[in-house]
C-alpha cells in the first residue's frame, strides 16, 4: 500500500513538472540534460529525446555566455543557488530565446 502511495505521488509530480507552464530542465553532476519538460521543448524546438543526455551548455547555450553560465551550474550542484539568471538558449532553428531562470 505505501509503495503504490509513493509511485502515485511520483506519477504527480512528473506530471507536474511536464505539463507546467514554466520552462522547467535539469542536468545530472556531468551537466548532461536529465530533464526537459514540455514548455521547454515548446520554447527551444527540441523534443525532450533530442536534448536529453547532451551537455545542456555545450548544445544549447550561445558561446558567449558558457562560461558564465557553467560557473552558475557548477555552483547550484555544489549547493549555492542563483536567482532571475538570464540564459541565452539557442532553439533548433537558431534562434535566440532569453529565459529568466533560478540555479538551484
């Protein structure tokens, strides 16, 4: 009964996250895409199989901007976050899209 409970409860919060109306990703400790939701997908142009498992900074942010943008990461995996961030993702067509986002 409390494992179908916390299956429930994950099954929630998945689609939660998929079907918010905030671009929401993440990256594992290698800052490889470890989730893309919907609203990201719609925002970048990549579906969430295309973006997951490649280096978020390396494929989708603008050059200029990697470094600042890893040095952000780097912190939030070592649990220092930051707040209103401007990233700058590349889309598929090449594109520019500004996001405002929280490192945490």
């Amino acid at each position: 009964r409390h494992d179908r409970a916390v299956a429930a409860m994950a099954n929630e919060l998945r689609q939660l996250v998929d079907t918010a109306n905030a671009p929401i990703f993440g990256i594992d400790v290698n800052g490889n895409v470890n989730e893309w939701n919907e609203k990201t997908a719609e925002v970048t142009g990549f579906s969430k199989e295309e973006a997951f498992h490649k280096p978020l900074v390396s494929t989708f942010i603008v050059p200029k901007l990697r470094q600042s943008v890893q040095d952000v990461l780097e912190n939030a995996l070592r649990g220092n976050e930051t707040s209103n961030y401007e990233l700058e993702f590349r889309t598929k067509s090449n594109e520019i899209r500004y996001l405002l986002v929280n490192a945490t």
